[in-house]
C-alpha cells in the first residue's frame, strides 16, 4: 500500500497553510459553508493559494510535490462551485451536503462527495451512486461520521467498520469524523483508507490550528503502516 494522503481541513489563513504544506500535508481543505466557524472568503481563499505557489516558487529547493486543495460546499449550486473552484485555483469540491449525483456529474471531475450515513446499509447504497464521480487523481469518496444537527466538523468518530467495507471496493477511500493524532494512526490500520482528512482534532480554536497537532497527526498517518 503507498503511502496514506492527509487532508488538513478548515484552514483559514496563510500561516496554518504553511505549516500543514511543511508537515507533509496531501491535500488542504477551506470550508466555504457560511454557517460553518470555519467558513472562509473565497477571495482569502485565493490569497492562500497564491501565497503558497509564492513560496514554494521562490525556495531554493525545488519541492518534489505540492498539495492538491479542496474546497468544502454544501447544498451549493453547481454553477456557483465551478466559479469558485476556477477563481480560487482550488482542484477539488467536496460535496457535503445532499447533493444528488447529477451535480457530480456536472461537476466531474473536479468533484467527490462526502457520505455521512446513518448505517452500512446506506453507505452501500450512496457509495454505489456517487463513487463513479471522483477525480481520477484524488478522492472517490469521504466517509464522514452523521450528525442530524451538522454537516461536519463535530468531531464524532465514523463507523470504522462501514469505511473499511467501503474501502475495499473504493480504493480511493478518505476517511474523515473524530480523528486525532491519537486515533489516525489506529484508525488507518483498521480502515485502510486513501487517505485521512482532520479539522477540528488539530485545532486550538474553530478556524485556528494547532501547529504541533496538525504535526504529529500528519507523522502517525503516514507511519501507520511503515
């Protein structure tokens, strides 16, 4: 199995990004879900980017890779992600949440969506529907722990069992819900997932990271299965 991917999800602001994209980071996530804490401006969300090509152009040392981004929408019009994702210069939109598969379709493939069900049975069903529409480079799909109240973010643990079902017959699996630089490491030799997304497991704050979290969740992922 290569090597896990990680999402660090939430970001906010340049510095987080930095830090995350230095810890070896895959992928960086920005929630633009207005009613989230963590919601952000796609317009700071072009300025991140950016500043990140900045410095990654101007180090010395070639880097050998550079993160995919990832923006999070929920119920949002297709046409509204696509503008967004080209004005950001972000990759990928995560869909979270009740998305029907014809926005996948529309939006493919520079689309995935996160399943937040309720049983196996469920999982089985939506990962059937949606899992034909992910980016050949990225992720199929997320699994994502269901919360009625919210979309993500709550730091509720996912059904292990269910994503580890779902990661057999979808290789490019990202498990997200309740991880921490406690669990990830369990939860990637349980699961066997793509990769692993955290938001508020490396968090001081909604919005604000913590730098040795965000660290040392990014070194257990990747060291789970060495």
């Amino acid at each position: 199995m290569t090597d896990v991917r990680v999402k660090i999800c939430g970001i906010t602001n340049l510095e987080d990004a930095q830090v995350a994209l230095d810890a070896g980071a895959d992928l960086l996530g920005f929630i633009f879900y207005p009613k989230s804490p963590r919601y952000v401006e796609p317009a700071q969300v072009k300025e991140i980017v950016a500043g990140l090509r900045r410095v990654s152009d101007q180090s010395p040392i070639p880097s050998p890779r550079f993160p995919k981004f990832v923006g999070v929408f929920v119920n949002e019009d297709g046409d509204n992600v696509a503008a967004i994702l080209d004005h950001t210069g972000i990759n990928y939109a995560q869909l979270h949440g009740g998305e029907p598969p014809t926005i996948l379709e529309r939006l493919a493939p520079r689309a995935f969506k996160a399943l937040r069900p309720t049983s196996r049975e469920e999982a089985l069903i939506d990962a059937e529907s949606y899992g034909k529409f992910g980016p050949a480079d990225g992720p199929q799909l997320m699994i994502d722990a269901y919360d009625p109240a919210a979309y993500g973010g709550t730091g509720k643990k996912a059904d292990w069992l269910t994503a580890a079902g779902l990661a057999h017959l979808y290789p490019r699996l990202l498990l997200a819900g309740g991880l921490t630089p406690v669990n990830v490491a369990q939860a990637v030799r349980t699961v066997r997932p793509w990769g692993v997304d955290v938001g508020s497991g490396v968090e001081i704050e909604p919005g604000r990271k913590d730098h040795p979290a965000v660290r040392s969740f990014i070194a257990r992922a990747k060291g789970a299965l060495a």
